[in-house]
C-alpha cells in the first residue's frame, strides 16, 4: 500500500477511535448520577474504552510507527477540535492567571 493512503486511512482511523472514546466517556458521565455504583461503572466504562482503543491502534498501525503515529494524532485531534471551537477552558485560564478572582461564573 502507498504510504500517503495508508497515512490517511490510519489518521481516520485514529479520529473515529477518538469518537468511540469520548462519546463512551460522555455517555458514562451523563449516567454516573443515576447509577447504584459509579464506582463500577466508571471503571468497566475506562476498561471498555481503553480495550477499544489499544486493538483498534494495533489493528490501524499495521506494525509501522509511522501509522500508530498518525493513529495518534488523529485521536488527539478529535479531543483537541471541541475545546478550540466552543473555548472550553477559559475559565479555568482566567483562574489560573488571577483574572476572575476565583469567580467561575463571573
């Protein structure tokens, strides 16, 4: 297989991991109040998710560091994009800096 093909279907690969995985933790965090045992749930949600992601790595790097590379970046994409597009964090940038006081509303 061509290196760039093989590069762009391991980077999907890698985004779409990314998906799976952090709609799986916002799934477990919206359910966290009703369940019995969050305990539980939240440890069998990360065993899951982290199960996922290390075969669905191995089976997008092929062996070559090159595509677990790429994998990687794309997974990281996916949890980078939100956070710039909707500015999640300025908040805790300003507390941070002493800019709100320690006021997170405000």
């Amino acid at each position: 297989m061509n290196k760039l093909p093989a590069l762009a279907l391991s980077l999907t690969a890698g985004a779409g991991l990314g998906l799976i995985y952090f709609w799986g933790l916002w799934t477990t965090v919206k359910a966290i109040p009703q369940t019995r045992h969050p305990a539980l749930l939240t440890f069998a949600s990360f065993s899951l998710r982290a199960a996922v992601c290390v075969l669905g790595f191995y089976a997008a790097s092929g062996g070559r560091w090159e595509r677990l590379f790429t994998a990687i970046l794309g997974f990281v994409a996916v949890r980078t994009a939100p956070i710039h597009y909707f500015g999640f964090g300025r908040e805790t940038a300003a507390i941070v800096k002493g800019e709100n006081n320690g006021d997170i509303a405000g």
